[in-house]
C-alpha cells in the first residue's frame, strides 16, 4: 500500500486459488488500510451481506465503503439472468468509483468469479486496473482468476 502517492504507487494484488481465505484474507488489508487512515472501498461481487466479514465492518468500520453486487447463491445450483445484472451494475459502479480516485484501496471480491462465469469481460476487468490512479490499491479475489 503506497504511504506516499508522490513515492510509491498502489499494487495491484490478485488472491486466487482453491479452497477459503481469499475474502478474508483481502478483508485484512482493509483492515490494515483503515487502521492507518486510507479510505477504502469493498466491493462484493456475487454475494450479498451476510458473510461474516461484511457484518463486521458494516457494525465496527463504518467509514469502510462496503456494496455487495449480488445476492445469496447455492453455488452449485448455479447463477441467473438477476446475478449478471447486479454484477454489471457494478462493474459500472466501480468504473465511476475508479475514475474519481477517491479511495485508496479498493477490493474487488469475487471478482474473478464473475469474469470466468462471463458476467463481466475480462478486459473490462483489466481496463479498471489500467484506469486506476497511482496512489490506489486494488486486490482482485476469486477462484480461476484470468491469467
């Protein structure tokens, strides 16, 4: 995490792979972030707000720019016409979010899931990146992330 835009830039950092720990573990960067004054944004892509980590920054970090673009999901059952339309809302969201710099970190959960699922392009996905400013950090998290 750049401490000084004029000297370091924000990373971009990709959590993928099988098994827990991806949400979680980007959840303690923004905790990390948070902790040291940097505005952050979470933004969950294919969930809702009823993970555990959602909860508690929502009751404990308030000033954490939390937005879930999705919904409760039986992963197995698969996904609808309704998941892509929230995913694509916020993909359009994030866009505007990106382009004003406002934020230092900005997490981008599950992301990945929705770009293998097709939801979102995955050069709409490294556009965001591209069109991030210096000073911001974005973490990428999801299962199959793009190479």
């Amino acid at each position: 995490m750049a401490l000084d835009s004029d000297k370091q830039p924000g990373l971009v950092q990709v959590y993928t792979g099988k098994g827990k720990g991806k949400t979680t573990a980007a959840f303690g960067q923004a905790l990390r972030a948070y902790g040291h004054g940097f505005k952050v944004g979470i933004f969950l892509f294919l969930k809702d707000s009823a993970s555990g980590e959602v909860k508690a920054v929502k009751d404990f970090l308030p000033g954490i720019d939390v937005r879930c673009f999705g919904r409760t999901v039986d992963w197995r059952k698969g996904f609808t016409f309704e998941d892509k339309e929230l995913v694509l809302k916020g993909v359009q969201i994030t866009k505007s979010v990106v382009e004003k710099g406002e934020l230092d970190m900005l997490i981008l959960d599950e992301i990945c899931v929705a770009v293998e699922l097709g939801f979102d392009e995955e050069k709409e996905l490294l556009d965001i990146i591209k069109a991030k400013p210096a000073h911001m950090e974005i973490i990428i998290t999801g299962r199959n992330a793009p190479k």
